[in-house]
C-alpha cells in the first residue's frame, strides 16, 4: 500500500479522534449554583430539609446528568454518529431543562427578610394587572395552572418577546420554557418541592409559597 493510501484511509478516523478530544477539552461543565439564602431561610414556608434535598440533590443531579449527556452528544457529533445524537436529544432537554428550570425557581424565592412576598410592581404589576385584573386574580389562575399540572411539571408566568404581554402557561416533567416566551416566575410542582412537608396537600404549598416569592428577580427578566 502507498503511502498516500495509507493516509487516506487513516485521515478520517484520525481527524473524528482528534475532534472529538477538541470539543470534549474545550466544553466547559456545569455546576450547581450557589443559594443566594441559607437552606432554613423560607421556613416555615419550605423547610430547610426540602431546601438542601431539593438543591443538593435533586438539582445536582441533573447538572450532573446534564454534563454525562453533552459529554456523550460531543462524542457521537465528532464521530458523525446522527442516530445517537437523535437519542440522546431527550436526554439534553431533560437534564438541561431541569438545570434551567431550578437555577431560576431558586432566583424566585427570597426570605420575608429580604423582600420575599412584596407584590410586584412598576410595568411588571401594570402588565398583571391588564392581563389579570389584579394581582390576588393572577395568584388565583396561577394556582389553578398548578393544580392543573398532571404528575410532574411546572407553572411559569412567561412574557411573550413580540407583544410583550405576559401569560401563563405550564410546562410537564422538566421541558424548559424556550422559544418567544421569556420566564419570569416559576413554581415547581414536582413532588420532590413540596411532599416532605405538606405530604398530599399540595393546594396548601400552592398557596404558601407567595410568602417567598421574589418578585424583583421576575421584573428584572421582565426588563432584560
């Protein structure tokens, strides 16, 4: 055999190694971010155990998961390897989601000592206001799309980047909000948020957690 065939035949797997260990080296892991408040600080709305199970290990699982599944997605993209990047699309969204989904439920809350269940205001409460009617009315269909969530889910207050409106819409399992809707509020109707202190009386969660609400993080996204 030629040298030049050699080549030939060697190039190509040479090259999907060597792009393989380029993006693997260059991809920057995630972590879990840091609460801004201690574990205890929204007692007695959610206790500091649910708040460090939820944090340490509910979230860090799927920063954890999310890294496992872009490690492997960045392997089967340098290999050319179509059919296992479909596969593990599923994987991406639900570990990515999850990441996204809690590092905001997290900005969401605050202790009462720090703001946390002052109502909203500026253009933000003006906005609640036209779509709802009021605030106390916004909490109401809010509660409601929470109850409404079947198994696992969420329930944000979105702002719609092209009229600039805001809504309400839920979202199951992990599945982020992305697209034209922007998040601003977010209250995790998993089990895990909530079933170690109110156990089946998840209405009452519902309820209690506008206590902790951080509504100056929702006007900032809703300003950006």
């Amino acid at each position: 055999m030629s040298l030049s065939n050699l080549r030939a035949r060697l190039l190509p797997s040479t090259v999907r190694a060597v792009r393989v260990a380029s993006t693997q080296a260059t991809r920057a892991k995630h972590t879990l971010p840091d609460l801004p408040y201690d574990y205890g600080a929204l007692e007695p709305v959610i206790s500091g155990k649910i708040m460090e199970l939820h944090h340490k290990k509910h979230h860090q699982t799927y920063v954890n998961g999310l890294n496992d599944a872009e490690a492997k997605y960045a392997e089967a993209l340098g290999l050319g390897d179509v059919a296992k990047q479909v596969e593990l699309q599923a994987l991406v969204k639900f570990h990515g989601g999850g990441h996204l989904n809690h590092t905001l439920f997290w900005e969401n809350l605050a202790p009462k000592s720090s703001c946390g269940g002052a109502p909203p205001s500026g253009i933000l409460a003006s906005q609640i206001n036209k779509t709802f009617g009021t605030y106390d009315a916004f909490k109401k269909a809010m509660n409601a799309a929470l109850m409404g969530v079947q198994g696992s889910g969420w329930a944000w207050l979105v702002k719609d980047s092209e009229t600039g409106g805001v809504g309400i819409v839920t979202r199951p399992n992990q599945d982020p909000v992305v697209g034209k809707l922007r998040p601003l509020l977010g209250i995790d109707a998993w089990e895990h948020a909530y079933y170690l202190q109110y156990e089946n009386r998840k209405a009452e969660y519902f309820g209690a957690i506008w206590d902790v609400v951080n509504w100056k993080a929702a006007e900032k996204r809703f300003a950006a």
